[in-house]
C-alpha cells in the first residue's frame, strides 16, 4: 500500500450552468452542482480552487485557454481534483468516436461548437506522481462514464450519468461532498480511492448506477479539523437525510460551536444552505445567538393577536391539571428493547401526582410573559400561524420552562388554585414515563403496538407541530393526557449528565442518586421524552431516554407540568 501522505488539493471545477440551445438542467434550478463540494473544501481542507465560468466558455478555445490558465494555478498542489459536470455528446467518426462537453453556446449535433474530452484529459493525466481524481455528472442519451474513465487513463474517476432533473445531492458532486464532510467531522485522514468508494455506495444505495475506476496512485486526504472529532451522534445526526435529526444536529453543534471551528463552520453551513427551511431557520438563530424579541417589540409589530393579549391580562390561560395515582409503578425495558441507557425493566414507587393535560400552548406561556416579562421565543417574530390552533409553545429551553413553572406556582397560589402547599415543577423522568405507560410499562399510552394514527410522528406523515388533542381520545393515557408521545419531545426536570452521549444517570432509575437535584452549571443536560413529529417510530415511545443542554431551544420541544408537594425533592 503506498504511504499515506497527506495532500494540497488543485480543484477545477467546470459546469456550464446556462445553455442557449439545450434545455436547462435541473440542478441548475435547485442550485449550483459544486455548491455543497465546493464549500467541503474550501472550508475543511487544504484546497486551492479555480472555478471556471459560463462567460469563459464561450468557445472551445477560449474554454481550452481558461483551462490551461487553471491548471497552471494549480500546479503546486499535491492533489488534482477535476469536476464536470453539464450535458455531453457522443460523436461517431471514420477516424474514431469523439465525446464532448456541451458549452454555452453549443449547438445540438456541431461538435465543433463543444469542447472534446480528450482536449479536456491532455493536460490533467497523472504525472510526476501527482493523483488527479475525476468527478463527473454528465447528462447524455448514452452512458458516457467508461468513455471520461478512459480519457483520463490513470486517473481516478467517479462518472454517473445523471438525470436532467437530478438535484444536486443525487450526483456524484453530492456525494463525493457528503463523503467528506463526514471525514472532516471524524477527525481523521482516508486513502482517495476508499473516499471515492464511499461516494460510490452513497449513490448506489439512492438508487443510481455510478462508475468508479481507482488510478495507479494513491494519496491519503485530511481535513483541517482533524484534531476536532465530532462526537459520532452529532455525525450521523449532521449526515442524515432526515430534517429532524439534522434540527438535533443544529443543538449539538451550537452547543460546540464556541470552542469547535469545525462545529461552528458546520453550523453556518447548515444555516445557509441546508435543504429544509425549518433547518436552516434553526441554524441561523443558533449561529447568531441573537436575544430573543421582547413582547413589547412583537405587540408592536402587531405580530401577536391583539385579542390574544387582552385574554392573558385578563384571563391567563393554564393548564388543566390530571391526577395519577402513583404507587408501584413500572419503568424501562429489557433487551433486546431499547437501549442501554433505558434498561432494565424495573419497578419504582411514586407519590400521587398531577400532570398536565397537554404540553404547554404559546396562549398559555403568553399569559406568564405578560404578568412576569422576559423573552419571547424566536419564532413567534416570524410565525403568524401558530396562534390559529393555539400550537404548543416550543424552542423554550430548560431555564425557560423552569421560570413559567416558578410563576405559575405564584399565579396559582394567588388564585387559591393550588394548594399552598403544593408547587408547579416539571416532571420526573420517572413521572413522565409511569403517565406514558399507565404505570404497567407499557411502550404506548393506548397498548403495546406504535401506532400512527394515534400520535403526530414521522409514520405518521404530517411533519410540523399541530394542536394538542389532535389524536385525542385513541392517543391519551387513562388518565386523560393528550400527545405523551409525538408532536414536541418534552423536558423534564432529571438530569441526564453533562455528556451528550453517555447518561451519567441511568436505569434503573434511583429519586436520591442525584438527578433530581437541578442544576444551573454550564453543561447540565436534562432528559426529554415522549418524540417528536420527526421521531421514528422505533424512537417514539415511553421509554426512550434523550436529553438537551438545559440552555437548548429546539423547534420541537416543549414541556408539561406537574403539581407536587413544596417538601418534595424527589420523585
């Protein structure tokens, strides 16, 4: 195996984008093919980039000037990384075929007027023991991929022939990008052709037919980063196709931010270009760190209902209180179930509690902002909507929720609707999950299988936040609960340590080993439960264990509250 000697990379990036006698290209429309690959680079290794654009290939000759001038850029990199992308023509002649690229101003069935491969391959074939890497997406009525692989003999060439309507994290370019990405977020260096396998399999496994010729030489790539290894959760989180755990990934990497390049530049990545608007909202209010809009300035800007304003002076919404009888109940699962950190199925006793019916609704956190002030949550400066079915009330943190339980506590002692010996908290995990099983250990408020229809989760095809009650009363628990799993994960008050993976507090669960003790140290991370629209079935249920940093905003989660004894402490 040759040495691993890590590299300066020479990108060339040529991608006609804008044709005046072909149709347009479907990435084109969704965005710039080299977008997301270009960023990888430029960001997280050692790259020097030339991109050569439409206005300098308004010819072949001046298209081959522009690449001579490009390669002579990049003449001092260790590593030659080519990519095309754009349409291509094959050409039957007496003398041998002829494939080409499709210019700006080519004309269908003229190969005069597009630019040869074998042009294109004279002055980037592998020399002096320089490795060039080929990445080529290129739409034509004919598979060209083995004919570019064989243009640039001893090269490595990742070729598809892509769909005119392919966006772009379907070609090749996107997956040569996802693959970096990820080994930049690992922290560690990779041999070029197990990269470009990588990128291969991406694009087999969503369907597409690529194809991969290894060169003769080898070189073995290394982000900038490599010292910042993103913990492997927040990896697979960054890399899914799933908005969801991209939104979760957003938490994470905000929370590294300040102290990680690597999650900061991750970060503002997703900010500015991820393909879901929720994700990039989420990002750029994270990346920004902006405070939050006052009431004040939103009563102003008339972006909270007037009459919904009148009624939180007047008549302050709360929630409506379920009793649970406590006792013996059951908490957790056993293998092969679950995961390790909600294992083994066990049985605690609870004191009697009451739990709120639903989450907490943004009428509801509306009436504790006007009586006590303080922030509002980011959204509610750009959501109309949400005030129509009175949503749940979400990107609160931890410190946010604890703050209504301390005024709600107060309102209701004032109202003599609360005994004074009792107080407003959030639950216990412990509490949570004997409301989620009906204390039997049950996975669902309604039995033992999931269910859908029963409960706002990915299955179940709605994707956002809606009312409480929406699957009320074949969702609720016995005692009346609505949406225990689904719709907003929520906090509750147990501390699940300060890792982001490891639980420091596990099963079985103990109310005197600490978690219950509340903390305001920088790091302290609570346990949420219950899921949310975007979980996974397997992932929605009363008994999977998840936690966020106690200063987290998340636009899925939200909170419910119980009633417990002022002298209580523990469960």
């Amino acid at each position: 195996m040759a040495p691993r000697v890590l590299v300066r990379i020479g990108a060339l990036f040529l991608a006609p984008t804008a044709y005046r006698h072909l149709p347009t290209i479907g990435w084109a429309t969704h965005g710039d093919i080299h977008a997301e690959l270009r960023w990888q680079l430029d960001h997280h290794f050692h790259t020097k980039t030339v991109v050569i654009g439409d206005r300098r290939l308004g010819s072949p000759a001046a298209a081959r000037r522009a690449i001579d001038d490009a390669l002579k850029t990049l003449a001092g990199q260790d590593l030659l990384l080519v990519c095309l992308a754009g349409h291509a023509a094959e050409f039957t002649r007496r003398d041998g075929g002829i494939t080409a690229l499709a210019l700006p101003g080519s004309v269908p069935g003229r190969p005069t007027s597009m630019l040869q491969v074998d042009e294109l391959s004279a002055g980037v074939r592998p020399g002096g023991g320089k490795p060039v890497i080929v990445c080529a997406d290129l739409i034509s009525p004919r598979d060209t991929a083995g004919t570019i692989a064989s243009a640039f003999a001893g090269a490595s060439v990742l070729a598809s022939q892509s769909a005119a309507d392919a966006e772009p994290e379907n070609t090749c370019h996107g997956a040569l990008a996802a693959v970096l990405g990820d080994l930049a977020a690992a922290g560690t260096d990779q041999l070029a052709p197990q990269l470009l396998n990588a990128a291969r399999q991406r694009l087999v496994t969503a369907g597409g037919r690529p194809h991969l010729t290894i060169g003769a030489s080898a070189a073995a790539i290394t982000s900038k980063y490599v010292t910042e290894q993103l913990p492997e959760y927040v990896r697979e989180d960054l890399s899914s196709p799933d908005p969801g755990s991209r939104l979760d990934a957003v938490t994470e990497l905000a929370a590294l931010a300040p102290s990680t390049p690597f999650a900061r530049d991750s970060l503002m990545r997703l900010a500015a270009s991820d393909r879901a608007e929720a994700v990039r909202g989420y990002a750029d209010t994270m990346s920004r760190q902006d405070r939050q809009p006052s009431l004040r300035q939103l009563l102003a800007d008339g972006l909270i209902p007037r009459e919904a304003h009148e009624a939180a002076l007047k008549q302050p919404a709360t929630p409506d209180l379920l009793p649970h009888p406590g006792g013996d109940v059951i908490l957790g699962v056993d293998a092969p179930n679950g995961q390790d950190d909600c294992r083994p199925r066990h049985t605690v006793r609870l004191q009697p509690y009451r739990l709120a019916r639903t989450v907490v609704t943004n009428r509801q956190y509306l009436a504790f902002l006007t009586a006590e002030g303080g922030p509002c949550p980011d959204h509610w400066q750009s959501d109309n909507s949400l005030w129509l079915d009175d949503l749940p009330v979400v990107m609160v943190s931890w410190l946010d929720a604890s703050r209504y339980c301390a005024w709600l506590t107060r309102h209701l002692h004032h109202t003599r609707a609360l005994a004074h010996n009792q107080r407003i908290v959030l639950p216990s995990e412990a509490q949570w999950e004997a409301a989620a099983g009906n204390g039997r250990g049950r996975p669902y408020p309604w039995g033992d299988a999931p269910d859908p229809r029963r409960a706002n989760i990915r299955a179940t095809g709605i994707g956002a936040v809606v009312a409480p009650g929406r699957f009320s009363p074949d969702g609720d628990n016995d005692a009346g609960c609505q949406d225990l799993i689904g719709n907003v994960w929520e906090w509750t008050r147990s501390l699940w340590g300060r890792s982001g993976h490891q639980p420091t507090f596990g099963y079985p669960y103990s109310h005197d080993d600490g978690r219950e003790m509340a903390s305001t140290r920088p790091g302290a991370r609570y346990v949420i439960r219950g899921g949310a629209f975007y979980y996974a079935t397997e992932c929605a249920n009363s008994f999977t264990r998840n936690r966020m940093l106690a200063t987290d905003r998340h636009p899925a989660g939200g909170f419910r509250v119980t009633s417990t004894n002022a002298t209580e402490t523990t469960s």
